[in-house]
C-alpha cells in the first residue's frame, strides 16, 4: 500500500525549450525559476532546494545550491505553444493533437443561433472587435484574453443570477462550434453583469472579459474546461478506477481532468491547496494524488516577480509539511505544466521545460535525464500502481530503482 503525489507548481519553468525561436519567438530567453531567483538572491526555497530544484535548473545562486542526493530530472512539453489544460491531459497520459485556434468572433453569430434555439435569452454587447454575448442577463461569452490568443473561449457567469448547472448548459453549446483546446466555463458569487461587462477588453483582435479584473475568482468560485480532443478513458484516473485505487484531484487540475469516481477540490490559494492534500494524503494509505499550485501563474500572469516569489516560499512550506505525512514506499514528484516568465515582456505562458524533482523514502539519488513528454509522470504512476493501457508517455520508475541501485 502506497501513495504516488504530484504536485504542480504551475508556471514554473527552467528555461526555453529548444524550438521557442521557431514556434514562440516572444519566448526567446524565458527562465521563470531564473528571473525569480535572480531577481531575489536572497529567496532560499529549502525543500525545493533539498529535492534538487537547482539541480535540474542547472544553476545556483547566493542562497540556493545544487543538493547532494537529490534525486531529479527534467522534462519537455509534446502539447503545443504552452498551456495549462493540455499539459494537465498531458500528465495524465494524453498524446497531444493539434486543435485549431480561432477568435470567438469566427463563430458569433452561430453560437448566438444555437442558444437562442436552446431557448436562452441572447444579445451582442459591440466592441471595436466585434462583440460578446450576454446570455440571459447572466453570463458572457467571448474570448479568453489571459491565455495565448485564440487558444480558448469563456463563458464567464455571475453564479448569483444563474446557476452553474445552466451555464455548463450555455458552455456545451459553445464546444459544438469551437475547434479551440479549450471552452472555460466558469464563474463566482458577489459579482454580477455590470461586473463582467465592466472587465471587457480587446487586446490582440480579441473581445473578451478580463477573468481576474471582474471578480469572479473572489467568492464561491466554479470552474469547468471543456476540451478539444480528449478522451479521459485512456487517462490515468480512468484506469485506476477498476482498481479501486483512490484519485485525489486539488486545485485547478480539479477544474480541468476528468475525475468522475474520484475526489476533486477546486482550490486557488497555495496554503489552502497543500493542507488540503496533506488531509486527504492522510485519509488514505494507497493512492494517487495531484495538486495544481495555481498562484503562480497567476502571479506570472500579472507580471508580477516579486508576487510569485513569495508563492514559492508559501508553496515550499506546503511541501515540507506534506513530506511529513508521506511514508518510505509513497512517491512524491513535484514538477511544472509550462513556464510563465514575469520578466518576458509579455503576460502569456511561456513554452519551457520543467522540472522534475522526485521524493522516495528510500533516499534515491541520481539524474533521470529529460524526458520528452509530461505523460511519463502518469505512466511512471500507472507502472507503480500496475495498471497499462494509458495513451502516452514511458515510466521511469525503472530509473528511479535503478538510481537506488547505483546509490
């Protein structure tokens, strides 16, 4: 009986991967854990340092150091540009495909058909873009303006006036007519339209409510992602189910990895994710957790390094106590999703590689090398755990009892 944790400091890459100057040339020279740490040389992360975080980003500074008997790794994105959901399918044993981004404008009017036919009540707020919908007084639909352009659609809704069960509604119509990764479906209490339309922006071609300037991630927040080309039953938690092996899904991979016989917690603050993991780590003795640290790319989002700083330390207190509660035979990986450098010059995501920093009560030590999917993180789980059938991704448990060996 025994645990497998991953934890996912979202955001937080080490350094360009090597096609940025020919698919994201605006990324050329990202390093989100070296503009931090050098940004702040006095920032000492302690567990992060232990687990081998300098190691794997292949520097130091002042205060932080390679770790002698780390055990870690490094590992690419196969998902494209860099994005949050499609490298959470990613983990999970995914093999990414190719969708077709577009600007909610291109399909409108259709949309606008649709919900109409569905009997909502539908009109068009004109902006120097286009427009956006409002649906029954309630909610709008528009173009997702924090993400990389054309990459999502939101539904943005002021829970208070509709339910969240009628907006999903509203967003499953949507997908019908969206080749975009991803239809976001989401909304909180305490705002309502006036909020929304007052948070409208049109950057980039793009009409869109600004998520974090209305206010609905403040009270009783909802999200769900619907995405282009998934198929959850080839996933890591559709596998372990038959197994009655537990899936524990925290924070905003809650909102966006298909659980349906699991445990999910949609989560935003650090502190509250981890302790949450912790509790549920100590409800069962064999299972397989994922907790997503959003704050930190939000805080890359805003530009703001000296915000995700303080995450860090928040989320590398979280990881010490968690490590208190993990046993010899439970794993613990904490790795990234993607990059979001604060100091890039633009408030995207940026397309790096990740670190993979690897915990064993036995003390295993070593360099796994780079692996070239984050899919090997869930087939290393599913391998633990013994179930096969997972779309993608090589274990590397191998690797891990092999580094014991040598060590």
């Amino acid at each position: 009986m025994a645990r497998f944790v991953v934890i996912v400091l979202d955001g937080f890459g080490i350094g360009a991967m090597e096609d940025v100057p020919r698919v994201r040339p605006a990324d050329e020279g990202a390093n989100t854990c070296r503009r931090i740490l050098t940004a702040f040389p006095d920032l000492h992360l302690p567990v992060l340092e232990r687990l081998g975080l300098m190691n794997a980003a292949g520097f130091e500074t002042a205060s932080m150091h390679p770790a002698r008997g780390a055990l870690y790794g490094r590992s690419e994105l196969m998902h494209f540009w860099a994005d949050t959901f499609f490298g959470h399918q990613e983990i999970m044993g995914t093999k990414p495909t190719m969708p077709k981004g577009h600007p909610f404008q291109q399909v409108r009017a259709q949309v606008a058909q649709a919900l109409e036919a569905e009997g909502f009540q539908v009109r068009t707020v004109t902006t120097e873009n286009g427009g956006i919908l409002v649906v029954n007084e309630a909610a709008t639909v528009g173009d997702n303006i924090e993400c990389d352009p054309q990459q999502a659609i939101n539904v943005t809704a002021a829970i208070d006036d509709i339910s969240f069960e009628e907006e999903l509604r509203i967003g499953r119509i949507v997908r019908r007519f969206c080749t975009t990764p991803r239809v976001i479906v989401f909304g909180g209490r305490g705002v309502h339209l006036p909020q929304l339309l007052g948070a409208i922006q049109t950057p980039n071609g793009l009409a869109g409510v600004n998520a974090p300037l209305s206010g609905v991630y403040k009270e009783d927040y909802h999200c769900m992602h619907l995405g282009y080309g998934i198929d959850p039953e080839v996933q890591l938690p559709a596998l372990l189910y038959p197994k009655n092996i537990p899936v524990v899904l925290l924070g905003k991979v809650a909102d966006i990895v298909a659980n349906p016989q699991g445990e999910s917690y949609s989560i935003v603050e650090t502190e509250q994710v981890l302790q949450k993991t912790t509790e549920c780590i100590d409800r069962y003795p064999t299972g397989f957790f994922c907790a997503n640290v959003q704050e930190t790319d939000l805080c890359g989002h805003r530009e703001d390094a000296a915000a995700y700083a303080r995450i860090l330390e928040r989320a590398d207190r979280g990881i010490g106590a968690l490590l208190e509660h993990l046993s010899e035979e439970d794993i613990l990986v904490v790795m990234a999703d993607h990059g979001n450098d604060p100091g890039i010059g633009h408030p995207h995501h940026t397309r790096e590689r990740v670190p993979l920093l690897i915990r064993t009560g036995s003390g295993l030590a070593g360099d796994i090398g780079t692996r070239h999917t984050l899919s090997d993180v869930g087939a290393t789980a599913a391998d633990f755990f013994g179930v096969t059938g997972l779309e993608n991704g090589k274990s590397f448990l191998g690797l891990i009892r092999q580094a014991g060996q040598e060590g």
